[in-house]
C-alpha cells in the first residue's frame, strides 16, 4: 500500500513541477528606465521562452483578474524585460514572469515588492559645454521626453550670482549667455522629472575661458616674426632668382687665351701705327690703278 | 465700512488661495501622456459609438458652466465616475488597446490620490452646483445599456481631458 502511495506523485505529473518558475526577479530602474530580471530556467538544452504580465494598481484595486500581457516581452527567450513602455503612471505596478517549454508552462513568479517608478535613480544628466564666438553654449543628454533640466550658469568671479534656465527638450544645443572677454564661466546642470516630482542631483561643473579681444602676446610675436622673415626673404628670393634666369638665358662670352691682351694700352697703340704705316705702302700702287 | 472691507479682503484672499491650491493639486501630472494615449485608441473606440446623438459628459451644458470653485470637486467626482463605472464597466479584448486604457485609468488612480491631498487640507470643497453636474453625468450614463454607456464616456474621454487641462494648468516647478 504505501508503494502505491508514494507512486502516485509520478503516475500525475503536473506541468507545474516539470518545468519550475523563474526566480529572484528584481527590478533595475535608471532615469525612468526599467529592467526587470531574473535568474534563467535552465532544462538541459531546450530553448525557454518567458512571458511577463503586468498589472496596475487600478487593476489590483478594481478587476484583480485581469493581467496585461508586457508589450516587449511576451514572450521572450531572454531572461530580461524592458517594461518602460508598460509602466506608465506612478502607481505601484504588480509584475509576473512565467516560463514556457512547448506547450508546457510554469507557475508564475511575482516581483515582490510591486515597483512603482517614484523609486528609480535619477543621475545628474551628461552635457557639453562650448563657445561659439562669444556665445556660451550647452547640449544635454537626450533622456526622453519625460526629463526637464535646470541649468546653473554663472561667471567665475567673486561676488556674481548664479543664473538658472530651465530646458525642457534635450539633444539640442542651448544658448545660456554672450559672454564677456577674458572671463571664466562654469556650467552646471540636474534633470527633473515631473512625473515623479524629483530631482536629480547636480553634475559637475564645468568652466570655460573666453579669449581677449586683442591677441595673445605670444601670438603677436609670432606673426612679427614671420613678418620680418617674408620682408628680408622674399626681395632676397627674387633678386637670386633675377641672377639665375640671366645666366642661364644670356651666359656671358669667355675669350679663349690666344686672343688675350696682356700689353698695356700704349703700347697697342703704338704697334698699331707702325702696322698702319706698313700697310699704307703696299696698299698704294692699288689705289693708282683705280685711278687710271 | 472699514469691516466689510476687511471681509471683503478676506473672501478675496481666502478664494485666491483656494485657486492656487487647485492649480497647485495637479502640477505633477503628465497630462501629456494620458492625452497621447488617447489618440492613439479614439478612432477604435470612437467608431464603435452606435448613439451619436447622445452624449453623457454634457460638454456644453455640464463641464463648459462649472465656476472655478468647484473644479476640484467636479475633477475628483468625475474621476471617480471613470473609475467605478466606465472603466469596470467596458470589457476590452483588444490587448492594445487594453494597455491603453489601463495607462489611463492608472493616471486617473494617481490623479485622483493627488486630489485626495487637496481634500486632507481642505481646498477640495463640493457645493451643491458641483454635486448637480457629477448627478448630471450619472444621469445620462443610467439611461443608456451599460455596455454602450461605457463605450460612449470612453469616446469622450478627450472632452474630459481638454476640461482638466483648460482649468489644472500647471504652475512652473518651484
């Protein structure tokens, strides 16, 4: 007899104990995104598929029975969902996971405590701070359209007060203050979500120099410098470039060594009288002829 | 002459906190969403109304001839009203249109915790006009069958919405 007790358990397999149900479900929420998790089925090599439902508070209050299947995740082979999409006001919202093997499914797991997304973690928001010109300028990160931002300018000097513009559309550059030659100003900025009511805390501060209007000394030397250079070198460029174009256009002409003159001035002329004289002679009697 | 005065100033100032404590109820709400997710079901929901010639909120007789005064009352009744009755009472199969209708009916569950604050602290008072339009809006819905009163209070949910949003503008975050 207790042989057939203890068969009994084997001879009604239920579904419910073949395949167990998800565990440790937790949820992760940062700037209003919501991660829920949980520790994965595991059978062998078979693929497990997930489905998760959610519930409202107006649900659990009004028609407790009724459950709305996740939009991301029902079903899914991960053992994670996104549910920012389903979690839409901030009220607690009750969440189960199940997992499902062929036609066979698990019991379900429900998050406990419900999540309500009062409880997310706001980061202070990343931004750019930058000049154009004289233009203080800053671009926020996109976190969606339920994210405000303040933003804290002011000029780093003793004394000044700070200003604070509220923007609320980010990934678009903002425009914060013209600012001023020679000065130092900082930025700071944190989200706010109206939704929940809540801040984020303040990022850190960054400042930026803005230039003189007159150059930098180091600057202006500089372009003295490369001034004078272009005043001596350009003249001596050309001048040395005249010379090569007209030795290689017009070479000068090299008297070769036999016609070279090496007497004095005097002296050729003197030898040149007595040659003329010389010639005068013999040249005469030709002269005669022509006349007759 | 100089009490009547001072009660004058009294009744004054006593109304102008009054009214920021009713703009002050909703400045939380994301009136923006509930309205998104309106749209998006409206044509479906809309296009099912069989009575066109019916209508349950009384938009022009009703909501449009409520005083200042009694707009949290009005709010927070009709709030009630979609809760307890419109939104029990329309059976959705349409799982996406289900989601919607579960994002607004959570919305009205939180707006109506916010105005749940306002009446602790005394700035959500019902007179008896009040009282007379909420009875109004009953009214109509119990002559109609009750799954073509749902639909329809549904379908006019933009009515509603466009009434909270034109008297609950919210003031800039402090």
């Amino acid at each position: 007899m207790w042989l057939f007790y203890t068969l009994i358990p084997c001879l009604l397999i239920d579904e419910v104990v073949l395949l167990p149900a998800p565990q440790n479900l937790s949820i992760q929420s940062t700037n209003m995104k919501h991660l829920l998790t949980w520790s994965p089925v595991i059978m062998g090599e078979e693929t497990i598929h997930y489905s998760v439902e959610y519930q409202g508070e107006y649900e659990s209050l009004f028609m407790s029975h009724i459950w709305i299947p996740s939009s991301r995740c029902s079903p899914t082979t991960v053992p994670e969902c996104d549910i920012t999409d389903d979690i839409t006001a901030t009220v607690p919202y009750n969440l189960r996971v199940r997992a499902i093997l062929s036609s066979h499914t698990s019991a379900w797991s429900i998050l406990k405590p419900p999540f309500n997304r009062n409880s997310t973690i706001l980061t202070p928001p990343g931004m750019e701070v930058t000049k154009d010109g004289f233009h203080l300028v800053v671009k926020l990160e996109d976190l969606g359209p339920l994210f405000e931002f303040l933003v804290a300018y002011w000029r780093r000097e003793p004394g000044v007060k700070e200003h604070v513009k509220i923007v609320k559309s980010s990934g678009i550059p903002v425009h914060l203050e013209t600012m001023e030659p020679v000065a130092v100003y900082c930025v700071k900025a944190q989200t706010f979500v109206r939704a929940i009511e809540r801040h984020s805390a303040f990022s850190q501060a960054e400042c930026v120099k803005m230039q003189g209007e007159t150059l930098p000394l180091a600057l202006a030397l500089f372009a003295f410098v490369g001034f004078m250079l272009i005043l001596v070198v350009v003249p001596l460029s050309i001048w040395k470039m005249g010379r090569l174009l007209r030795y290689s256009c017009c070479p000068g002409v090299v008297l070769p060594d036999t016609l070279k003159i090496t007497n004095s001035p005097q002296k050729l002329i003197s030898c040149r009288r007595e040659e003329v004289e010389a010639c005068a002679t013999t040249v005469l009697p030709s002269e005669e002829l022509f006349r007759t | 002459m100089k009490a009547s005065l001072w009660l004058l100033g009294t009744v004054f100032l006593l109304s102008s906190a009054h009214t920021l404590g009713l703009r002050r109820c909703l400045i939380a709400m994301d009136m923006r969403h509930v309205g998104e997710s309106f749209q998006q079901i409206k044509g479906a929901i809309q296009a099912q109304d069989t009575f066109q010639n019916v209508t349950i909120l009384s938009a022009s007789g009703t909501l449009h001839s409520i005083k200042p005064l009694d707009v949290c009352c009005v709010t927070k009744n009709l709030l009630a009203f979609y809760m307890n009755r419109v939104f029990k009472d329309h059976q959705e199969l349409n799982p996406q249109i289900l989601r919607k209708i579960s994002s607004i009916a959570n919305s009205f569950l939180y707006m109506q915790k916010v105005l749940q604050q306002c009446q602790e602290q005394r700035l959500c008072h019902c007179g008896e006009e009040a009282a007379n339009a909420t009875r109004i809006v009953h009214d109509n819905y119990n002559q109609l069958e009750v799954r073509s009163a749902a639909l329809k209070s549904l379908g006019e949910l933009d009515v509603f919405l466009a009434w909270i949003d034109r008297n609950h503008q919210g003031t800039p975050a402090s």
